[in-house]
C-alpha cells in the first residue's frame, strides 16, 4: 500500500510537464451493426474501454450508474438480487423488472426472451470494446423493446495468440475469476471468454428487524462466449454463442432462483447490408415463501418453473451519399414459454404463450446547408397481440462551431411481454399477479439540447418531455397485515419531463466528470411514478498516467415511492467507490476497488419488510495480458 501511494505521488508531479490531451469528438450516430452506422439527432453516450475499467463494480450494471437517469428496478445492483428485477430504467419513464430499454450484444438482443429483464452477470468485462448508451427513441431503428433507449456491446476485434486472465477477491465471500484466448488464422479469427464468480452476499434485511429465517443474499455463476470471425476483403461473417448458469440465494431460508440460459447467432455484413439470425432458449427456477410475523419462520408459497425461447432474425440496408444517408430494415422474433407453478399445499398454475413480432423501418438524414442536417424515420410493428403501431420520429441537428444544437420528436410503444401477461410473483409478503388483458404501452415524446465540446472541456445538456399512455404498472388491490396483493395493470397516462446536464474537464492526467438528471414523473392523477426518484447524480476523478489508474467517485439517489400508491418511500442516499490498477511487470496489473466506501445503509425496497441495499464491498486482484 505505502509502494502503491509513493507511485500516485510521483506520478501526480509528473503529470503537470505533458500536454493537455484531447477528449474523444462527441458520439452523433447510432451503431446498428458493426459496419453501418445511422446519424441521430439525440443524445449518444459512449464508454470505452478506460472508461469501463475505471469504475468500480462486479457487474457492468454497476459500471454504468453514472450515466444520468440509468438505474435498475428498485435502485439495486445486479449481484444478489433477485433476476426479475434487473429490468432497466432510462430518464425515468418507470421501470419494472421488464425493463423498457433493448441490450444488444454484438447486434444479438440480451434481454430474457419471457419476461425482457437482463441477466448482467453473462457480460465478461474484459471483453467489452465499449458500450453506446442511446436514450429515448430519437430513431426508428429498434421497435418496441427499445420504448425508453438501447444499450449496445461490443466486443473487440480478435489480436493473434492473445491472451488475458484475472482473479479477484474480497470481502462477502467474492470470488471472481475469469481468462480468454484471441487467435487470428489468415482470414479466421476465435474469441472465446469464460467467467465465474462466487459470493456470500450479504442480509437484505436490516439487522433491527432480521429473524431466525433471514439468510445471506447470494450468487454464484459461470458465464461464457465463443465466437467465430471469417474476414472477407469487404465482408464478415460471425458466429457467436454465450451460455449462463447461474444460482442465488434469496435472503430467506426457503427462497433461491436458479437460471440456465443460452444464445446463438450468426450474421453477415458487408459495407452496406447487414444480415443476423439468433435463437436463444433457458429456464428459470425460483421458489417463493410467505415470512411470518417476527421473521423467525416463514411457510412455502409455490415454486416456478419458467422454461423460454427466442428465435429471429434481421436485416439492414444503408447508403451512404453526399446528399443522403438511407438505412432500410426489417426484422422479426417470436419469444415463446410458460410459467409453471407448484402450489402449497397442493395445486397447479400455468400461464404462457407465444408472440409474433414483426417490423420494418426507415431512417435518413440529409443536409439542410452547411450546418443543418434533418433526420426523420418511421418504423412499423406488428406487436403480437393482434394490434399493429407506427413510430414516426423527426429530428434536426445544427453545427455551430464548437457547439451542437439538437432537437427530436418521436413517438414509440411497448408490448407487454410474457411475464406481465402470464406469470404471478412474489417478493417476501407481496404478491403481484399477471393479467393478460394488458395493452401496449404508447409514447408520444421530444426533447432540445446542445452539445458543446473544446479541445478539454465538454458539456451537454438536454430537456426531455414524454407522455405516457397505458403505463403498465404494478396496481395494489388489497392490503393485510399479512398479504398485500398487486396486479400488473394499464395506468390512465402518465408524463415525465426533466433535463441531464453532462460536464467532462481534462487536466492533463487528471479527468473530471459530473452528471445530473432532474425529471418530474407522474401518473395522471397526481402521484408520483413507482421506482423514480426526482434527483439523480453522480461526479468522479480519474488519474490516468499509463501505467497507474486510479478514480474517486459518488453517486447520489433522490427519494422515491415504491409503489402506486406512494405509500412507501425509499429515502434518498448517496455512495462513495474508489478504484485503484497499477501495472506491474511482464503484463501484469494488479487493481484494488471499494464500493460505498462510508458503509452507508440504504433502502432499495419495500416488501412490506424494508430491502437494504449492499454494505461496504472491496475486492482486490491481479490481471494477466499478453500477446505473441
């Protein structure tokens, strides 16, 4: 330790002798394949590689919490929690553990093929190039499951007899191990990553209230990838497969999940046309329990089985000229699968189907001028339910020297998915049921900003304004001290309206950066959004002198309601994550990392029982990489 801070000193004098560096120009398109890209008039955030390793957390979901107004459901991590919260929330038009936002990975959609929430843990770290953050549906490229935005993946380019491999630990029992292996043959390339992770967890439930039935929250998973790459002299062609299985421990004594899921694409691309077919298929196991009063026993409710399927496909035209830029492109999935529950003491449930969704789309931008470029795009679906949906959505875009003005209007839907239609949940004494009399969810949205970016300097700033019909929300039907009962149901409208503000400060080696969202959400009778707090933030310092990485950073949560009725708060709170790597010799790096630094004990949920979120976490490690 006293080694590791004599080299952030010397290195901190040093820095002030070299040349201020110049920040990366601002993302204006949309990558829909890896070879065609589409300009946009909305906002693109864009992580790279650094700016990944720089930020403290197990899963990428953790690593993404500083973009404004990104959080999961019930404002908790990924790494212990239950997997149908996991759905994602974008500028705060609502989340539920159906997500209203697309994850692509290498162009394949990641979100669960029942229920739309996404299992982070099958996302190897070392193996993202970036990811795009593209928020609000600015375009027509995605469809429905791209409601609130679309986050993209990459991977990164195979390197000849490439190897790399790391292990950490730390406290709560973590143990995260994982290696892979690039090789190029000629015009043949092979990526494959494999990962596992190990944790105790840590009480859910804080320590004043927990009982005799009160368990560790726990994980322990084993995700892995391989893919195939032949390079043509203007082609590709790629076959990938990922494979997840994972088990977690619930926080009481008679409640796990457990998942196995797995994806296999191929897809072809060349500079102007993209073709992609996938088929993904897993099973979902979880046991649900009522916990008695004085959480000292607690009784089994019913066990669910949730076998799943997805298979599509996809293609993409572009043409790129000096007067126009056109992108055309259709695709088409059918998710499928049942939710399967044993009752206690005796009984049955079954619920499930399968969907038919189709669409097709356009989008083009052309220049107005010099500076002004106007965007426009439409995008027609077939949602499943015997209903169809048109997405119009215009935008214009104006050069003013440093500066970037922009502006959209658009209009977007989501269909329900299977789980909000067929299957029933529980979480502790509350039970939500499905209804598959749900409608679409509509959106009708714009928003104004400008970009403005120097050699060291950036600031983007962004109003948005969305209005909401058909909201699917969880709806209290009964309250009992010991049972309160929901079900998924339409909310008349609903409206959001807020801003982001974005600043990034390059000092030499130093990089500063603060973000903030502010967004009123409420549904037309006054209250306010589940889940969306009014105030989120986040500021961090990175050092960054080569061979040594180091940031400090917090995040801060306003408060927010937990259900419809805004009966329960979860309060608002702020955390602390440090990260420290400094490369050793031959290859090797060792890192250090702590999140919610100052322990601090938050609220993520209500079930009535309050949710805590995770105490302090560190963890320490060594990282392997090398190339012949």
């Amino acid at each position: 330790m006293v080694r590791l801070t004599v080299v952030l000193i010397l290195s901190a004098a040093a820095m002030w002798a070299q040349d201020e560096p110049k920040l990366e120009p601002l993302k204006t398109s949309i990558t829909v394949t890896e070879k065609i890209d589409a300009e946009v008039p909305g906002l693109v955030s864009r992580l790279d590689e650094t700016g990944l390793e720089s930020r403290p957390g197990i899963n990428l979901d953790d690593r993404l919490r500083d973009i404004p107004g990104f959080s999961l459901f019930r404002r908790s991590s990924s790494l212990v929690t239950h997997p149908t919260a996991s759905g994602i929330s974008l500028r705060g038009i609502g989340s539920t553990g159906a997500s209203r936002t697309l994850v692509l990975m290498d162009g394949l959609p990641a979100n669960d093929p029942f229920g739309g929430w996404v299992y982070w843990s099958r996302f190897n770290l070392d193996s993202l190039d970036r990811v795009e953050v593209t928020r609000a549906a600015s375009s027509s490229l995605f469809g429905d499951r791209a409601m609130g935005g679309a986050i993209s993946l990459f991977s990164p380019a195979p390197e000849r007899r490439h190897f790399n491999g790391a292990f950490e630990a730390g406290n709560a029992g973590v143990f995260d191990a994982r290696g892979g292996y690039t090789d190029l043959w000629g015009p043949v390339g092979l990526s494959t990553f494999v990962r596992g992770v190990s944790t105790d967890g840590y009480y859910i439930v804080p320590a004043s209230i927990r009982g005799a039935t009160d368990r560790k929250a726990g994980v322990d998973f084993v995700a892995g990838d391989v893919k195939l790459d032949w390079f043509g002299a203007s082609e590709r062609v790629s076959v990938k497969g990922n494979l997840l299985t994972e088990r977690r421990e619930n926080g009481t004594a008679l409640t796990q999940n457990s998942s196995s899921l797995g994806t296999v694409g191929v897809s072809y691309s060349r500079e102007s046309l993209s073709l992609m077919a996938y088929h993904s298929r897993g099973e979902f196991h979880s046991s649900f329990s009522s916990v008695l009063a004085g959480r000292n026993s607690e009784r089994p409710a019913f066990n669910q089985r949730v076998p799943s399927a997805d298979t599509g496909v996809s293609g993409v035209w572009a043409r790129r000229t000096r007067a126009l830029n056109l992108t055309l492109g259709a695709d088409v999935h059918r998710p499928s699968g049942e939710s399967i529950d044993t009752l206690f003491p005796t009984g049955q449930r079954v619920g499930g189907g399968h969907l038919w969704q189709q669409g097709t789309f356009v989008q083009t931008d052309l220049p107005l001028g010099q500076r002004v470029r106007l965007h426009g795009g439409v995008r027609h679906d077939f949602t499943g339910q015997g209903k169809t949906f048109w997405s119009p959505s215009v935008g214009l875009a104006v050069a003013d020297g440093p500066r970037r003005w922009r502006a959209s209007a658009f209009r977007s839907f989501r269909a329900p998915t299977l789980n909000e239609l067929f299957r029933v949940f529980g979480l502790g004494n509350t039970l939500t049921l499905a209804n598959p009399d749900l409608r679409p969810e509509t959106l009708l949205g714009g928003e104004i900003g400008m970009d403005w970016q120097t050699r060291t300097f950036v600031v983007r700033t962004t109003g948005f304004w969305n209005a909401i019909d058909d909201l699917v929300g969880n709806v209290t039907l009964s309250t009992t001290p010991a049972l309160i009962t929901r079900q998924r149901r339409n909310l008349i409208a609903a409206k959001t309206r807020g801003g982001e503000v974005e600043l990034e400060k390059a000092f030499r080696r130093l990089r500063a950066q603060a973000a903030y969202m502010f967004v009123d959400a409420r549904v037309e009778n006054g209250l306010r959004i589940p889940q969306v707090g009014r105030h989120q933030g986040s500021a961090r310092v990175m050092y960054d002198a080569g061979r040594t990485l180091a940031s400090v950073g917090i995040r801060s949560y306003a408060l927010q309601p937990e259900d419809d009725l805004n009966r329960f708060i979860l309060p608002g709170y702020a955390t602390v994550q440090i990260l420290v790597r400094h490369r050793l010799a031959w290859g090797f790096a060792a890192m250090a990392a702590v999140e919610n630094l100052l322990d601090r004990t938050y609220v993520v949920g209500f079930s009535p029982t309050p949710i805590i979120g995770a105490p302090r976490l560190w963890r320490a490690g060594l990282r392997w990489e090398a190339a012949r």
